[in-house]
C-alpha cells in the first residue's frame, strides 16, 4: 500500500523555482495529459519518497474537512507538489521529509496552499497568510508543531 501527499500553491508560479525548495534534483519528463510541464525526482533512496512537480489552469480539489464536511478549492492557476511513498518508508523516512518539505516550501512561497492525503483527507490550507491544520488526528508527530509558517 502506498500513500499520497499533495500540496497546491494557489498561483501562475514557475516550476522551476517550486523545484528549487521541494526537489532541486528534479528533472523535466514528458508532461501528464492537461499539464505543460512536469517535473519529477525518485528520492526514495534519501527521502523515502518519489516527488512530481506540475502546473495547471483551472483547478478543483476536494477533501474531507474536521467535521465530515466536504472542503472545496478552485484556484484558477496553481502547481501542485505530488509526493509518494511506499509502506515500508512511511514512517523512518516518507513522512518527515514529505513534511519537512512541505514547511521549506510554505516557508519559500507566499501562496495559498492546500495540502492533501491520498485524494482524501484535507491535513492543512494556508489562505491570506493563515495557516491552519485540519484533522489533526491524521498529523503523524508533534515534533512537526510550530515547524510551519503562521503556527
């Protein structure tokens, strides 16, 4: 089993400066359907995760709030940080460095931002500079408190 992390900057931002905070060692691959650009890193090795990196127009996302309730977005422009990890480096490796990235990212970047699991389950949005954590009961580890801007 496999999990999936997706943190959304709000914005017409380039990837490669995305790139240069999430995964400098990423490499420009042939772009998904719908997307212009992608690039991507297999960091399972050193960070216990593969990371890709698009832009797009015209964006929905939706997830599962604290209370059961649906939460909504539709940045018109926007990139999106893909990460993905295998079960058996989750916990040692995946899910630190996914979160330490996603703090450096939002530490770089002034943008509204979304972070998702797995499609799912909405674990933190970042609107007019307000970070604020959702599910709280999904977050892996107190050591990441206070790590991301506006905590």
């Amino acid at each position: 089993m496999a999990i999936e992390f997706r943190l959304t900057l709000a914005g017409d931002i380039p990837l490669d400066q995305v790139a240069e905070l999430a995964a400098p060692e990423a490499t420009e691959k042939p772009a998904l359907p719908g997307h212009t650009r992608l690039l991507s890193a297999d960091l399972y090795e050193q960070c216990g995760y593969a990371v890709s990196i698009t832009a797009g127009s015209h964006g929905y996302y939706d997830a599962e709030d604290d209370d059961g309730s649906r939460w909504e977005w539709e940045p018109d422009t926007y990139v999106t940080i893909g990460f993905r990890m295998r079960a058996d480096d989750m916990g040692d490796k995946g899910i630190p460095n996914t979160l330490a990235t996603v703090a450096r990212v939002l530490n770089g970047r002034p943008e509204d931002a979304a972070l998702v699991q797995d499609g799912n389950w909405l674990l933190l949005t970042r609107v007019g500079g307000i970070v604020r954590k959702h599910n709280v009961a999904l977050w892996y580890d107190e050591t990441f408190d206070g790590i991301l801007p506006g905590e």
